[in-house]
C-alpha cells in the first residue's frame, strides 16, 4: 500500500509541473505572436516562472523522499 501511495505522489509531483510548463510554453507562444516587440519582458517573466515550477517540483520531491523514507 505504501508504495502505491508513494507512486501516485510522484505521478502528481512529475505531471504538475509539466503542465505548467507545457501552459507557460503555449502562452509565450502566443504572447510573441501578438507583441514581437516585448520578447525580452516576455523572455525574462518565462525564465522567472520556469525557474519557480522547477523549485516546487524539487522540493516537493524532497519532501516526499523524505516523508517516505523512514
């Protein structure tokens, strides 16, 4: 039982980032699409943002390696 609760953990703690970043990745798309102009404003919000949803990520996995390792 605690393997299958340490799997779905992982699976929400991999695919909730990725659809993060799949989202990010679509609406800067379509941000440099409407404004060519501002694709330095819009690169450095995507690279701050990226670099959130990697923190989470890892950090949660962290905590979940560290809640289940006992």
């Amino acid at each position: 039982m605690g393997a299958l609760i340490i799997l779905l953990v992982m699976f929400v703690v991999v695919v909730g980032p990725s659809t993060v970043i799949g989202f990010l990745g679509f609406a800067t798309i379509r941000a440099l699409g409407r404004n060519p102009s501002a694709a330095s404003k819009i690169f450095m919000g995507t690279v701050l943002l990226l670099v959130f949803v990697e923190v989470i990520s890892i950090t949660a996995m962290l905590i979940i390696f560290q809640l289940f390792s006992q």
